[in-house]
C-alpha cells in the first residue's frame, strides 16, 4: 500500500506493522519518439517478478532486516519519520551516501547497465513510502523510493535499442497499471497521480530522431 499524505495521521495496521526497512533510486526516463510520449519502463526479470518498473539501482541501497520500531501503535507519519532518521544517521552520516552521491551512483549505474556515454539528471519527483509484503522475506517491508528524472542522454538511440531487458514506452497516465497483461510497479501509477510530477516530467521530455 502506498502511503499517501491522507494516510500519515492514520494508526498503522498492527497486523502489517514492518520489521523490514528498504529502498531504492529510480530513474524516470520521459521521451518522445515515433508519435509516443512516455516514460521508458523495463521487465527486469520476467521469469520471477515479470512487472514492468522505471529504471532503478539497488547495488547501494539502503536496507535493514529484522528492525524494530520504537514507537508503539504508530501512525504513518511516525512510522515514515523514524524511517527517515535512521535512513540520515546510518546511510547518509554514517556511510557518506548523501544525495549528490545518489544522484551521481544512480546516473553511472544507469550508463553502466547501458552502456550509455552522458546522462544528466535535471529534477527529482515526490519520493513515496510504500507498505508491502515481501514475499520473498515472508515480512512487512517499509519502502522508500527516490525519484529522478533525466533530461539528456546524449546517445539516446543505444537506450532505445537496447535488448537487455523487455522495454516499453509507458504513457504519463495513473490509470493505467497493466501494458500488453505485463503489471506496472504500484508506485509508478502513484507518482503519475502527483500533478507536480506530471509538469517536472513533462519539462524534462526528450525528444528522439525517428
């Protein structure tokens, strides 16, 4: 369940209270090229999760296991407030990870697993807390996801080309969850709702030769 800002005074579920702590960088990519406009969408690993996400990097990500929250019967905002804390103390104090290294590990991990020259990184969207079991740990997890959006790639075809992973070009729409019965990552039909994301999203497009 994504947590949404009408949610943050509300108690969180004793039965869905997390023990798990962890998140990712993700890379919206909004292109124009051959009369479709969206953003570049990816099956990453089809035979386990087959969903279609944003690019993200998760090599440096920040994650805790079998974590204990100090606030008893919690409302969300607790629940996202002590997240935070802990995510300053551990991450970014203690292991230097602040955002300017975030941003420049996302943006070479992306030209990495491209094989891209140049990237630049122009805006960062809403980040968003999400509540979900995961089921491969069998626990309730507390997400956190970092959004960016880039504005150059300065050999886009190479992008447009790759065949590492099943690519599509996914419409700035929050209606839509699913392309050609491939589901999309919960969080992004949720961004998309975020009408500031819509506009960071929209002055970021690159347009594409045919």
């Amino acid at each position: 369940m994504i947590i949404t800002k009408e949610m943050l005074n509300e108690k969180v579920p004793k039965d869905k209270m997390p023990t798990r702590l962890d998140s990712a960088l993700n890379l919206y990519t909004n292109i124009h090229y051959k009369d479709k406009t969206g953003i570049l969408v990816y099956n990453t690993n089809p035979d386990t999760w087959n969903c279609l996400y944003s690019f993200y990097e998760l090599n440096h990500k920040f994650t805790i296991d079998n974590y204990k929250f100090h606030t008893e019967n919690p409302t969300f905002k607790e629940l996202i407030e002590e997240y935070k804390s802990i995510y300053h103390k551990m991450y970014e104090q203690e292991k230097g990870y602040t955002k300017e290294t975030r941003i420049h590990t996302l943006k070479e991990e992306f030209k990495k697993t491209f094989q891209l020259n140049n990237v630049t990184i122009n805006d960062e969207l809403e980040p968003i807390f999400e509540l979900k079991f995961s089921k491969s740990k069998n626990v309730w997890t507390l997400y956190y996801f970092e959004n960016y959006v880039a504005n150059k790639i300065d050999n886009i075809n190479v992008l447009l080309n790759q065949n590492l992973y099943e690519q599509k070009i996914l419409p700035l729409d929050s209606s839509i969850t699913t392309i050609y019965g491939i589901t999309i990552t919960s969080n992004i039909p949720y961004l998309f709702s975020i009408q500031t994301n819509i506009e960071k999203l929209n002055n970021n497009l690159i347009e594409c030769e045919k």
